[in-house]
C-alpha cells in the first residue's frame, strides 16, 4: 500500500500533505461539529463530531447513505437547518469568520454571493407561483449584481449553461411546467448566479441524466479552475465522487468512518464500510437481475399493458408551435417483465407515465391494461383500475403528506380501498417498511423527520402495499445510496417473480436500467428513438443519441480537463 493509514475506532484516515497544511489555508473548515434534531420522544443526533475543511479551488465529496448526515452538515454551514435542528458542539469557519456566530443580516449576505447552496429537492425549493427566469433573476438582483433588464437576460443565459433547451421559452415557464431534472437544473442556475466562491451541492446531479450530469459537472469543473471556486459535493454517488472530487469524506450514522484523496480511497479503501458501498455501486458492466426466458412459456410475455400511438401536448413554443411532451409512443409491457425507459430530462417520459395511469388523458392513442381502454373511464372506472396500478414518483417529498405519519402514509392506499381490518393493515405496513429497509422506530415520523432517502423509500412502501400488477418507477432510486438501492431493486425483482408485476421503469441511469430491465425504450424530446431487449440495445445501439448516452457514462477515474468545455464550444 502507498499510502500510510491511521485508524481510530470510527474513522480511518489517510496521511496527505495537504492535510498537514495550516488551518488558515482552508476556505471552509469544519471542527468537531454535532447536530441534533429534536423529535417527539427525544433527540436525534445526525452529526456526531465531524471534522472535514475545504480549500479554495478544491472539491469535496462527502459520501455516504441516506440518513448519514450529509445533508444535515450541507445546512449547518449555510445556516440553513430547520427549526427542530440546533448545533450541541464545534465550529464552522469560513476564510477566517464563525459561521455560527454571525447574525442574520450577516448570514444573509454570505449566502449566495459567497456560498450558494444546490439544495437536494427542486420541488419544494422553487416557488410555484414565480416563473424560473424570475428566480434565477432574482437571485442577481438581491446581490445588486444586475439591473432588471440584465438580470432577466443572464437568467436565460444561465439556464442554457447548465443544459436546459430552449432557454427563453423555459424562463417564462413555473416550475410545474418542468420536468424533475429541469427543476434541478433550475436549481443549479441560482446556485450559480452569483458566481460564489463556495459551492454546496447536495445531490446536484441526482435527478439528471447522464449526458445532462456530465454537461454540468464539467460547467462546474470549468468554474472551479477559471474562478478557483470551491466545490463541496454532497452525493450518494461514489463512483461520480471518484471522478470528479479531490478528496473523498465518507460518512455512516453522522461519523467520519474514512476520508483521503479521491482515487486511492476507491482503488484501496481501508473501512468495510467504503468497501461495502463500492461492491453495491451499479455498473454497465455489472450483474443482471432479470429473469431469462423460459422457452415454450410464450404465454407469459402476452402483453399486459399495452400503449399506441400516444400524443400529448402542452402549451406552445416561443414562434407558436405545439410542444409535443410525448409524440407517437407505444410499447408492449408483458406480464412479470420490466420495461426501461431511458432519456434525458423533459423527453416525455414522466408525461407517458401519467397517461398509462390514467393521470392525463392523451390528445390521441390509445392504453390498455389486460384488454382495458384506460384512456377513456370515467372516475368509477379509474378507481377500479387504479387498484391495479402502483406509482413510485420522481419527488418522494412532494408526494407524501406533510400531516401524515409513515404507518398512515403506507396504510392510506389500504383503507381507500378498504383492505383489511386494522390489525390486518397494520401488519401489513410492517411488512412492506421492513422490505424498503426502514426502521420500525421510523413509522410514527412525518415527511419532514426523515432524510430524502428515506422518503422515497417510504414511497416505494406506499406504492407496494396493494400488491398491483403494474408499478410505474418514475426515477425510483435516484435519491438512494447504492447500498439501499441494490436492496431496493432486489426487492422490486423478488417482488417480480413472487407477484407477476410490471414495471415500467424510468430512470437516466443506464446502469441501473440495464441492471433491471428485460427490455429498453429511450427517448428524447417525446419520441422513441429505439426500442429492444437490454442487452441488444446496450451491446449494440443503433441510434447516435443512445450512443451518445452510453459514451457519456465515464471509465472508472477518468478526470475530464476543466477547459476541455470551453475547448469544445470554440469550435
């Protein structure tokens, strides 16, 4: 091994130069921090002692589960915790002042124009009622950066940088006009505005696809070098981390379990709990979950749920055109088989969704569930139907109810449909909050008392518990670290195979997608651009844009050149 270790009962940490430099080289730097959240019954500790620093010009990636303490550390430093937070211990310093000593008019100032904060969830970080180019404006314009005029300019300007198509006609738009990942990106344009000097991501790249994550880390790879921007990068993601950071901190149960530069802590990581999260990180190269096919049981690929011809429409373009969201789709879903459905943000995908539940009703075309026409029942009818349909959304925080405990969440589906007694649905929702791996501690907090990974694991329990035949997966473990997601996807594919569920499965994670899916549809700007079984599409793409997907998914390490952005825009 090349590189000394130093074990601590909790924490194994490699010797580094860097980290032998003087504490006034860091631009943030954080000592012995504990954070504890008030909860009925107690307190929680979600931080327990963590020292990490940050210098200008550096990236640095904090990795670990959901539940971990990463988005917890994210807000402590931004002086952003919710109301039931409080600090019990330690020290925040940025270039030299107490974070936690600063009032608020002196916090408000810092935030943005000196740390900007990428927030995990766009759904509830955008105001509903304010188009997006007015608040990324905004932004600008509390800085005194920008005239009215300018700012409204820059906006666009800015929502093009990180990926958004047709940036004036998406700046007059709210944000549930918007895709999840567009959200995001939204998001990241704000963060973005003012040109900080620290950046806090927490998950940034969660909810995009791979072409569009790549575009903008390297947009941020180009900040960061041109304006020696510092980068703390709260992710599940290890291998991400791997390529993009510096240095890698990882964390379990709010402890620093092991930290050091970001190539040597993947190649030859020193705690269990490193190796753990490396050997669940799904690769295009990795394992398979699908059932084959067993020959002569044609029978059971008859088509379930089968779609044609759909078309649906919103608004109008900039020169007046209809936008076409989902554009002549159709697929067959068989019986016990997972479809994929891959393509970047705003291609249509979510839209098809909603049709095939019944959640919008296309211009045109035409969905049937075991000979149903779902498209055109009336209430009655789609209440019937419904029963048979499972739903997992892209935005667990969004979708769940804020008044709601996680035993009622879970049961509710189970009482509308009057399902059992309430022994019954209570065993019941102990079942299904064992199978997502969440604690039965966990069943009397509300939405807000948990991490975003453990809500979207309450929403997989909820959209599970009527044991339907067709769950749709919209982005289903997007928020989840590998090690809960390989317990998730085993989950869906045991549930396959004892139930006979489809699922139709949307996600920009190729690797993901080619992990559990049979078959493959990818799509982009509403239309289908190539259909087949998994292993075809991925050994042998016969569209420039699928290809351009699976290029865009790095070799293990590869570290991008940060001008190679600005190399590739001058031609």
């Amino acid at each position: 091994m090349s590189t000394p270790v130093t074990n601590t009962t909790d924490t194994t940490t490699r010797a580094t130069p860097e980290a032998q430099e003087p504490d006034g080289a860091a631009l943030l730097t954080i000592d012995d921090l504990t954070v504890a959240y008030r909860v009925r019954g107690g307190e929680r500790t979600a931080v327990r002692g963590l020292s990490l620093e940050v210098r200008a010009g550096e990236t640095v990636a904090v990795v670990g589960e959901s539940g971990s303490g990463k988005s917890t550390t994210a807000h402590a430093v931004n002086g952003m915790l919710p109301g039931n937070a409080r600090i019990v211990g330690g020290r925040i310093g940025y270039r030299g002042r107490d974070v936690l000593g600063l009032s608020r008019s002196a916090l408000r100032r810092l935030r943005g124009a000196e740390i900007a904060l990428v927030p995990q969830d766009p759904g509830s970080s955008l105001n509903p009622t304010t188009r997006v180019g007015e608040q990324i404006a905004e932004a600008l314009r509390i800085h005194r950066l920008a005239g009215r005029r300018e700012a409204a300019e820059r906006a666009v300007r800015l929502l093009a940088e990180v990926g958004i198509d047709r940036p004036e006609t998406r700046a007059g738009q709210f944000p549930h006009e918007l895709s999840g990942g567009m959200r995001q990106r939204v998001l990241i344009a704000i963060a973005l505005a003012a040109e900080p000097r620290l950046l806090i991501a927490d998950e940034p790249t969660s909810a995009l696809d791979a072409t569009v994550s790549r575009r903008v880390l390297d947009h941020l790879a180009t900040l960061r070098a041109d304006h020696g921007i510092a980068l703390l990068l709260i992710t599940h993601d290890l291998a991400m981390a791997a390529e993009r950071a510096d240095r890698i901190v990882v964390l379990r149960d709010g402890r620093l379990v092991e930290q050091g530069p970001a190539v040597e802590l993947v190649t030859d990581p020193q705690h269990p709990y490193t190796r753990e999260l490396l050997a669940n990180t799904p690769s295009l190269r990795g394992r398979r979950l699908v059932r084959p096919r067993e020959a002569g049981n044609e029978s059971a690929a008859a088509p379930l749920l089968r779609a044609r011809n759909l078309v649906k429409t919103f608004g109008r373009d900039a020169d007046g055109t209809r936008l076409r969201a989902v554009d002549d789709v159709g697929f067959d879903v068989p019986r016990g088989r997972t479809l994929g459905v891959l393509g970047e943000s705003g291609s249509g995908k979510t839209t098809t969704a909603r049709i095939l539940l019944g959640l919008e009703r296309p211009d045109s075309g035409s969905v049937l569930l075991d000979g149903t026409e779902i498209t055109t029942l009336g209430s009655a009818g789609l209440r019937a139907v419904r029963r048979r349909l499972g739903i997992v959304q892209q935005n667990p925080y969004a979708s769940l109810d804020p008044r709601f405990t996680v035993r009622r969440t879970v049961a509710e589906p189970l009482r509308a449909h009057r399902i059992g007694d309430a022994r019954e649905r209570e065993e019941r929702v102990a079942e299904m909050l064992a199978a997502v791996a969440l604690p039965p501690e966990l069943a009397d907090r509300r939405p807000r008392e948990l991490s975003g990974g453990q809500r979207q694991r309450v929403a997989i329990a909820r959209a599970l518990v009527l044991r339907p035949e067709v769950v749709v997966c919209d982005e289903p473990v997007s928020a989840l670290d590998v090690t809960v997601q390989a317990q998730i996807l085993d989950l869906l594919t045991r549930l396959q195979r004892e139930l006979g569920v489809a699922y139709v499965f949307i996600s920009h994670d190729l690797a993901v997608v080619r992990q559990i899916s049979d078959e493959v549809l990818v799509m982009r700007h509403g239309s289908v651009l190539e259909h087949g079984p998994t292993e075809d599409v991925f050994a042998a793409p016969s569209h420039p844009y699928t290809r351009e997907l699976l290029a865009s998914v790095a070799a293990p390490f590869h570290r991008p050149d940060p001008g190679a952005e600005q190399q590739e825009a001058a031609k």
